[in-house]
C-alpha cells in the first residue's frame, strides 16, 4: 500500500456546547481566512428590542490589557479580527475605538443579521505578528456634515468678534473631522466645541490651510462621541482668537439649530438674520457618524479565550483500492482541550471506523472526511482531511520555458500530480506548491517533480532572466557653473529627465550641468524589453573654507595622530578663565565653593553662605557670546552639553523654573527646553540634539526663575563645563591631502598620520572647481629624553619623593610605564613618583617605557649623618639675673622658645627666665641636617604666691592631697624625666617645668593620692622625708583645673601658672597651691 504524506495544517471550530455541532460542521467546507491567528473570544450578540436587525454596529467591551500583556496580541492591536464563525471564513467589519491595552478596551463589529429576541455567536480574533489592522469608520452611517457644507462667503469682516451657532443633538454622533471654510482659506483657524451648559471646551483642533470659500477638513486626534439631547456651540475663530461666523438655515439632519452665538453665553440674534455689518462669511463644520437606532439596543458578552490550532491531520493520496491511515494529532497541551476526547468522522463511507482517533480510509474517489473532536468539557474542534484517489501513475507537466526580466517573477505551472516538489528551491517561494512563484536572479532550470498515490514523475522548464540595463553614474557634487557626464549601460532607449539641464535627455550619456541640486531620473529599455528605473542626484555646492586639525601636535617616530577636516571649530568653556563672552543678569555670579571642573562653575544664587534664590528680581538669565554653526550641515548631528547642580524647594515644573533659550542669527530667545526633576544636589550631564540650528549663528541663554518669592535658603542652580559639538564636513567633497608619505589613507577626510620627522600636511577639499585648503603641522620629537629630577641634600632617617622629568615623546603620561631599582627602599617602584628612604648612600635608576621607546637614567642619594647637638648641662641662676647658655656640634643654631633670651640664631645666648625653664636646640651641619638637644634652667629665689583651699595640715608618716578647684578624675602627668623626682633630698629645693612634647594632644595632672601614691605620672607620696617644697611650673597655655587634681595639656581651657610647695612647720607638714598668699620662706 503506497501513502504520500504532504503535512498541511488545518484548523476550525471550536465551540462550546453541541448545539453548535452543526454550526461547526458547515463551517469546515468553506476555505478559512484566519488559518493562522492563535486564538478566538465567542462573543455572544443578543437582540432585545424584538425586531429583525441588519447591518447593525454592536459595542463590545474587551479586555486587550491581558493579551497584550502576555504576547498574545499585538501592542498596536492589528491583529484584531471579526468574524462570524470561529473558521474565520466570514469575517466581518469593525472599528476600534478607544482604551487599547486596558481592560475596558472599546470595539465595534457591524453584523449582517440578528433575528428578533435571538442570541448569535460571533468570534473575536487575534495572535498573528504580521497581520497590520483593518479597523474602520465605514461600519457607521456617514460621514455627515453639521452645516451640510453650506456655502461659504467671500468678503466681509469684523475682528475680535466671535461667530458660532448652538445646536442639540437628537441623537447619538460620532464625531471625527473638523473643518472650516473662510474668506482667507489660504490660513489655519481654530474650530472649537463648547458644551453649553458647562460652557467648558469639549474639543479644540486648528484646521490646517485651505482654498478660499471651500471646506477644509482634519481628521481629529481622536474621535469622540456627544450624546442625545446635549446642547453644544460650534465656534470658528483665527489664531488670535477673533471669532467670526456666516449666516445660514442650514443644519445637519441630526442636530437641531438653536441660535447664532457672539460667545458660548450671549445671544447675537436669531439666527439666519444677522445685523452685524462687515462680518466674515466664515463657517466651521465637523464631520460625524450615526449609528443605527432602535428603542433597545443589542447587547454583547465575551466568553473565555480558546486556542486554535488544536488539531493536525496531514493530507494523504493513494492509489485506486490502496487505503491509507488518517493519523489525527490532538495538541491538547497547547490548544487548551482536556482529555479524554471523542470522535466523529464524515462521511462513514469507507472508513474502518467513525468514532476512533486513526481510522483507515479506502474510498474509491477522491473524499474529503471531517472529524469532530470533542474534549470532557464540551469544547469542540474540528479538521478535514482530503484523500486523493489516484487511478494511474502520474504525468508531471512542468509547463512552458518562460523568459522574465531581472527583478520581476513568475508564477510555474505544475501539474499532472497531487503533490509536488520543484528543484532547486533557488528562487522560489514554495517549492512544494505546484504554482509556486520563482524570482531567480539568474537562468534557471527547474525540474518538477510530481507525486500521487501511484508513483511520481518528473518535468523540466528553462526560465531564462534577463539582466537590465544599468545605470553607472553615481551621486556626485559639482561647484556652480560645472558640469559632468552621466552614464548608463544596456539599454537601447533612453530617457532622462528633467531634461533641460542635460545636453542629450534620450542618450546614454548626457553632459548635465545643473544650476541648483537635481535628482535625473533615468528610464532605461533593454533589447530584450526590459525596464530599469533609477535616479541619481547631483549636488550643486560652493566649499566652505575648511579648517584641518589634529589631535596632538607634538610625537615621536614611532606613533601616530589622526587628522581631520573641520568646517567650524567646537565651542567649549570651563569657566576657568573668567566669564569670557558670557554676559549674566541678577544673582548669576561665578562660583568656586561649587564646580564639576576643577575651580570655578556659573551659579544661580545670592552666593556663600545663604544661597537665597527667592531674592531681587527671583530670576536670573546667563547669555553666550555668538556659537558658529554655519559650517555644520543639516545632516550632522550637534550636541548641546554641560554640567548642571541645583537645588530648588520642590520637584516639579511649578517650582523647578529652568530653562535653555537660544537665539538665531541675532534673533529674540525662544525656549528650547525646560530642565525639571532630576536628582538635586549632584552634578548631572545634561545633553541635547541641537542640529536643527546648524547652519546659523547661534546663542545660548540658561534662565532661572524662582517664581514664589518666599526666602528659602536652597543652592539655585550651577552651570559648568559647557559644550557645543562640531561635526560639520560636507564628506561629499573629493579630499587630497599632501604630502602622502606615512598617511593611512590620503584621500578620505581624516587619515591617520605616522611621519618620521616633523611634517606640515596641506589638505584640499573640492567640488569639481570649486576647493578650499588648509594645513596643518605635526612635529616629531627625535631627541627624546628623561631625567630623575635632582635631590639636593638627604639626611638621614629622612624620606624624599622621586620624580621623571623631560621630553619622551608621547605626552599622553597616562600609558607610561616606570620600574624604579633598587625597590627595597622605596613605596612603590611601579609609581611614576614613589617616595624614596635610604639608610645608606644609593643609585636609583628609572626605566620609562611608552609608545616612542624605552628611556633610563639615574640618580645617586648620598646619605648625610646628622650632628650631634648639644646645649650645655642643666643651669640654674638666682631670680633677677641671667644664665649663659652654649650650643655646640653644628654650623647654625637655632634656639626656643625664643622667651627671655638674647638671640635664638646662634651658638651663645643669654637666658633670663622668670620662672624655671626647659630650652631647646636645633643643631644644623652645612647642608641643613640637623638634631635637638635640650638644657634645664631652674630659677632660685622666686617669690612665691600659693594659697591651699582647705591648708591640709599633715601629721608624721601621713599625706594628704592637693585640692584645686574642682577637676576632673583620670588625669595623669605624661613622661617625666628621670632625675627629677626620685633624687631628691632634705633641705633642697627643686623645681621642674612640665612641657607638653605632644603639641597639647595629651592631659597631664599632679595628684597626690594618699600614701601610695598617683598610678600614673608623678608617682611620689609627699611624706615627712620630703623637700621643704616642691615648685612645678605649667605652661599657661596649656593648664586647666579639674575637681581636684591639677591637669596640663587640655588646649580646650586655660588657667593661670599653678605653684606647689610644701614646707615643715613645728614638725608638721603644711602643702599650699595656686592662690595669692606670698611665701617666700616657710614659716
């Protein structure tokens, strides 16, 4: 048994309920339209008034959201279809009217015929990318005019007077298209709608220009309906909203006229009369549709999607008494059926079986059988499949050899088979279709197979494709007054046009010499009749002078630079060389608290530090200098681009009051674009498309306006790094660029350039004639070095920073390698200036690599010791004298504190403190190292003032502790010397001045904590083998008091010298501090 299987798809209904079982079955022998849509909604239509309807628009509300949503349906809903039966056989008209990709999406579908009280099914189609919308107005009754397009006048007129006319609406309208017709035609006007009650504006559309005295109409952004028994006024005015309106009795059939309105309130008289003299014979108009009437209207209700395509039964042919199996595929995975399923086929005749899935077929003649499947809920579906009945082998005709054009197509004519197959499959659109259409681009020989349940055959046809004449000019420019050859090629007639800038317009290369730009058209006709249509322009043009460039001046022999052809040059301003051309009003000022680049940017605001931008005048305009554009083209793009920071008091245009204005060619400013919402406080980059303005001088102006006044103290807004792109090359123009030695490319607009010694390039740009030049100098850098900058002098324990300085070629430092050795004392010898800290002498030597090459050099560090500086022993003197003190081991000396001495650059200086003293030395050699020594000056005899609060007086073997005005706890002296206070004996007095060698970061305090003594600090216990006293001298301008303890080196608060001394009296010990008692001596 012989079965040739030929896959063809089909699909049909698919139904809820068996009532629509005969439905379904008569649907499946008509050829489907919607074969390939994805899915169907039922949509149940019921007639409710009682009356037989035809031709009737129904509303449907739908839900386009959900679909849309999950790619089922088109974005643009194209894919929507009606039709009367799910076989999408009968489609059907409809409009869509609003609300696409929401869940209230309204439709309407015009149905042929609905029977009184009758429920019909209708479908809702859609999921079919390429399908493009069929939605259409004609399904309505109309269109109609409102004024039945009465005549217009033509004189008269009154300004600043308003015509219109007052209309109710008797039934439901769909309005689409306003118009207008006037006196002055040749203009725009403004047709408005008001509603009369409301007096509020319902639409508004300027009706483009017309012909005097004839109606103009535009079709409306969006059509709308008014409803039944609403009063309107239809208003014609010009752009300056003057109204004016003629006389007329005419009304459309579905209004009915009111009056003549001056306004949407006031009568002007009744209408048709007018007594207005010198009015316009104006009229506006609008264009609406009807739908048809009936007391009730028919009402619709969508049902659940379904998916198509179910089912899939291939076609089969087999030969007189074969039979052949009927394979039917059920997608119930993706065609929403729910198993199990049952089957009906028809015809029974000759089939195994009518109820089963596969049953074997042995008809005697070709039959189309049908299946219905239905599933366990009642969903049907159903597909036919064709068995073809074969007596004989076949005969396969391939058809005639055909001769076509090069381009065009034809359709073969196979025959003699049930199923066919074309070889080669070049050039065809289906090679399994016997009329398959071929569009070869070359002679082919096509072989047809035919196929039929008996056996095959196959036939040959020649199509033979002739080329067609070509046309070999291309696009050129020419200057004003030249002139150049066309050309084309193969054909044996010739027309070009237009003709009369062309010295030949029927030859195949005319001389064109064209005064302005010109497309020619060119109609070619081969020897073998075929037609080639083509065209190609020649531009007229003058050269700007051009400006050649490039992007570094200066390289070595082993790099290169790219140049370039400029008509204009880019306009850039950082602000960081003053205002320059820009001119500033109110609170505009240059700011350098705030800018994007590195110092200063243009700010809107009263400036540091309150930033009140609801000051003055509450605006503030910042105006450019002029911006050449005239060499950019209208096909290159200009980008406007700065940097802007602001801070307003709100988001939103209402306080957000930022604007750019550019004026052209000197002209007033307009707004080009307003600035609102973006982040506050951090730079953005804002960028704009401004080649609209190429070809003009141009400038910018950034307006501010804080429109509330009220004082709110906010930033304002800055603006920084301004930039106006240049791109204007015409790249038309023929480019020469000399000399060519090392240039990628001489003849384009920006060749890469890679000269061995320094080169002025001169670059000519040129249409035909007409030619403009200029050069440009790229300099080779041949003596090429680095060097180590130089390190005077070094001592040790010391670091220093190393740096490269010199000429290596390439001045892009960024692609620079370095490798400093030796690297174990530096930070980093990858760094291009590491920090250096040698203990010894030592030579660093720098490698340098980029692009030019690779450059050494070296640097040798010598090492200096330091002195050894000395101040002498520990001195004292008595009150009211002096002390010599002597440094030694350096060249210079330098001595401090600089109080009570004599000099402090020098070895030998004279010291007479008040008080015991701690001073210092710097000890420097010839090359400036140095070190620091220190020498004691205790003062004898000083007059002391102590008072004790409360005077603790002390029994043998006891202590006591020193009270001082409240201070605070955990505060503890800091690093004594030795020396001080653990050699100390009966009968001597000492005194020791604290210095705080920490720059005051640190706390100290003098406690005396019982018997055992402070656990930080001065750890001494004050016991009968003490001193007489004790004398500690503090650095005003580091003492505080705290709770009881005397505390040094809180920069915070400062207090008067604190004095200590304890002496014995009777064999008591009495300890006294910071008051204004004297004691010179114990008593």
């Amino acid at each position: 048994m012989r079965l040739i299987n030929v896959i063809l798809f089909k699909k049909f209904a698919i139904m809820k309920g068996l009532c629509a079982l005969a439905f379904a079955l008569l649907s499946v022998v008509s050829s489907a339209q919607l074969t390939t849509w994805q899915y169907a909604v039922p949509v149940d239509i019921t007639e409710n008034s009682g009356s037989n309807l035809t031709n009737w628009q129904v509303p449907i509300t739908f839900d386009t959201q959900t679909p849309i949503g999950s790619g089922k349906m088109k974005l643009d809903g194209g894919d929507i279809r009606f039709a009367e039966d799910i076989a999408g056989v009968s489609l059907l008209n409809y409009w869509v009217e609003s609300g696409l990709n929401t869940t209230t999406t309204k439709l309407w579908v015009s149905i042929p015929s609905i029977s009184a009280s009758s429920t019909i099914t209708v479908y809702l189609f859609y999921g079919e990318s390429t399908a493009t919308s069929l939605s259409t107005l004609s399904i309505f009754n109309g269109p109609h005019s409102s004024t039945d397009s009465v005549s217009g006048g033509t004189s008269g007129g009154a300004a600043n007077c308003q015509r219109g006319f007052r209309f109710t609406v008797n039934e439901d309208v769909l309005i689409t298209h306003f118009g207008k017709s006037d006196p002055l035609g040749t203009e725009a006007r403004y047709v408005t709608l008001f509603d009369y009650l409301s007096q509020n504006i319902v639409e508004q559309y300027q009706v483009s220009a017309g012909v005097t005295g004839v109606y103009n109409y535009d079709i409306l952004n969006q059509a709308f309906w008014v409803n039944q028994g609403d009063d309107y006024v239809l208003a014609l005015h010009s752009v300056t909203a003057s109204y004016y309106f003629g006389t007329s009795s005419q009304i459309g059939q579905h209004f009915t006229y009111t009056e003549m309105k001056y306004c949407n309130s006031c009568n002007e008289n009744t209408f048709p009369i007018s007594t207005l003299p010198n009015y316009h014979y104006g009229y506006p108009d609008l264009l609406y549709y009807t739908r048809n009437q009936v007391s009730s209207q028919p009402t619709a209700v969508t049902g659940a999607e379904v998916r198509l395509n179910a089912l899939e039964i291939a076609d089969v042919a087999i030969c007189s008494g074969d039979s052949a199996t009927l394979n039917l595929l059920v997608n119930d995975s993706t065609g929403g059926l729910i198993p199990p399923f049952t089957f009906l086929w028809t015809p029974s005749s000759n089939l195994s079986c009518t109820t089963c899935q596969y049953p074997v077929a042995s008809p005697t003649v070709t039959t189309t059988y049908t299946v219905v499947v239905t599933d366990s809920v009642g969903t049907l579906d159903s597909a036919e499949v064709i068995v073809t009945v074969s007596s004989a082998l076949p005969i396969a005709g391939a058809g005639n050899d055909t001769t076509i054009c090069e381009g065009n197509s034809v359709t073969l004519n196979g025959s003699g088979g049930v199923t066919y197959l074309w070889s080669p499959v070049t050039g065809l659109n289906d090679s399994s279709l016997a009329n398959a259409i071929a569009t070869p681009i070359v002679t082919t020989t096509y072989t047809l197979t035919a196929i039929n349940g008996c056996g095959t055959d196959t036939d040959d046809m020649i199509l033979t494709v002739n080329p067609l004449p070509v046309v070999s000019s291309t696009d050129t420019a020419i200057c004003p007054g030249d002139s150049v050859q066309l050309l084309a090629t193969g054909g044996v007639t010739y027309q070009w046009s237009p003709g009369a800038s062309l010295s030949d317009s029927t030859i195949a290369n005319p001389i064109a010499s064209p005064m302005v730009t010109t497309v020619y058209m060119i109609n070619v006709i081969s020897g073998a009749g075929c037609v080639s249509l083509d065209s190609l322009t020649v531009s007229v043009d003058s050269v700007q002078q051009i400006i050649a460039a490039t992007s570094k001046d200066t390289i070595c022999p082993n790099d290169s630079v790219q140049l370039n052809v400029l008509a204009c040059e880019p306009y850039m301003d950082d602000f960081e060389s003053g205002p320059g051309a820009w001119v500033s009003t109110s609170l505009w000022h240059l700011e350098t608290t705030l800018s994007n680049s590195p110092t200063t940017s243009w700010t809107y605001n009263t400036g540091s530090p309150n930033y009140n931008y609801d000051t003055g005048t509450n605006s503030g305009l910042l105006t450019s200098g002029t911006i050449d554009l005239t060499g950019s083209q209208p096909m290159d793009t200009t980008w406007l681009i700065f940097m802007g920071y602001y801070q307003t008091e709100t988001i939103g245009t209402t306080y957000d009051q930022r604007w750019i204005q550019i004026s052209t060619n000197g002209g007033p400013f307009v707004n080009y674009v307003q600035l609102s919402g973006e982040t506050m406080l951090t730079w953005h980059q804002h960028q704009y498309d401004i080649s609209s303005f190429n070809g003009n001088n141009i400038q910018l102006r950034f307006s501010f306006n804080s429109i509330d006044g009220v004082l709110n103290n906010y930033w304002g807004w800055s603006i920084d790094d301004v930039e106006v792109s240049c791109n204007g090359i015409d790249t038309n123009l023929a480019f020469s660029w000399t000399p060519t030695t090392g240039l990628s490319d001489p003849n384009i607009n920006n060749p890469v350039a890679t000269p061995t010694v320094t080169t002025t390039y001169i670059v000519s740009a040129s249409i035909g004639s007409c030619s403009s030049t200029d050069s440009v100098t790229v300099y080779v850098d041949t003596s090429n070095s680095i060097s180590i900058d130089p390190v005077t002098s070094f001592c040790v324990n010391d670091s220093v920073q190393l740096s490269v300085s010199g000429t290596p070629g390439q001045p892009d430092t960024s692609t620079w390698t370095y490798a400093w050795t030796p690297a174990n004392t530096l930070t980093d010898s990858s760094a291009a200036a590491p920090m250096a800290f040698p203990v010894v002498n030592t030579t660093y030597q720098v490698t340098v690599d980029n692009v030019c090459g690779t450059y050494t050099d070296t640097l040798t560090i010598v090492v200096n010791p330091v002195p050894t500086a000395n101040a002498g022993l520990d001195t004292s003197f008595c009150y009211g004298l002096d002390v010599q003190l002597t440094a030694s081991g350096g060249v210079t000396y330098l001595w401090s504190p600089a109080t009570n001495l004599s000099c402090t650059a020098c070895d030998k200086t004279t010291a007479n403190p008040p008080l015991d003293m701690m001073y210092y030395v710097e000890a420097f050699d010839s090359i400036g190292c140095s070190s620091m020594d220190s020498v004691f000056v205790e003062v004898n005899g000083v007059p002391i003032t102590a008072t004790a609060d409360p005077i603790a007086i002390c029994g043998s073997n006891d202590s006591t502790q020193l009270d001082l005005n409240n201070c605070s706890n955990n505060i503890f002296f800091d690093d004594f010397e030795t020396g001080n206070y653990n050699q100390w004996n009966t009968g001597v007095s000492y005194t020791y001045n604290v210095v705080n060698t920490t720059a005051a970061n640190g706390t100290y305090s003098l406690e005396q904590n019982g018997s055992g003594g402070f656990y930080g600090g001065l750890n001494y216990t004050f016991t009968p083998d003490t001193p007489d006293y004790i004398s500690v001298y503090m650095n005003p301008q580091q003492n505080s008091t705290y709770n009881g303890y005397f505390c040094v080196g809180d920069a915070a608060i400062t207090s008067n010298y604190g004095i200590i001394f304890l002496y014995t009296n009777q064999n008591n010990f009495r300890l006294y501090a910071n008051g204004t008692t004297e004691h010179n001596t114990p008593s």
